[in-house]
C-alpha cells in the first residue's frame, strides 16, 4: 500500500505478507525455501539478498560470542546475568511507563 516503511497503515494486513515464525536455518545450514518465501515478498529483490546475508552472519557472530561467554563463565552464570539483564530492562520500561499520562 505504502513504499518503504512506517506508511500511514491503520491495519496489519496493510504491511504486506504475514509469515508465521519459521527457521531459515535447520542444522547449520540455510534453508532455500523459506529465504525463497522471504526474498520473493520483498523489493528490490538485489539488496534484500545482500540484507539477509548480513542478518544471518550477524547472528552467527552473536551465537558464537555467546558460546565464548558461557566458555569463559558458566553457562550458569551467564543464564543469571540474562536473567538480570532483563529484569533490569523491565523495570526500567515500567519506571518510563509511569511517566506517560493516562489516555488514547
């Protein structure tokens, strides 16, 4: 309805396709299909490979940085500091919460 992102959209449907969560990757290794769903559903169609590449090689990064922490802490120390983490970002969003007044 709308080119490129945040349009004037009342409504879901108006954003485009819905995909239900799937995996794109299934034992290391990509799956072509769901990526084919994904990049078919997007333009322009050159970049949105290049954009996915990056997506998908920064959560390679991200999972083995994360295989580097619970190497060097525990992966129960590392679960306590996940767990504080996000306690702490909850309470940090209700405190910004309480500041909004009430109201449509």
């Amino acid at each position: 309805m709308y080119p490129g992102s945040m349009g004037p959209c009342r409504e879901i449907y108006q954003e485009g396709l819905r995909i239900s969560p799937v995996k794109i990757m299934r034992g290391g290794k990509l799956v072509a299909d769901v990526l084919a769903l994904l990049l078919n559903n997007v333009r322009p169609l050159k970049s949105a490979r290049g954009i996915w590449a990056r997506r998908l090689a920064a959560c390679e990064t991200g999972a083995q940085r994360l295989r580097e922490i619970c190497s060097r802490y525990g992966t129960a120390r590392a679960k306590r500091a996940a767990a504080d983490l996000l306690a702490y970002s909850e309470e940090l969003m209700r405190a910004f919460l309480r500041t909004i007044p009430p109201g449509r």
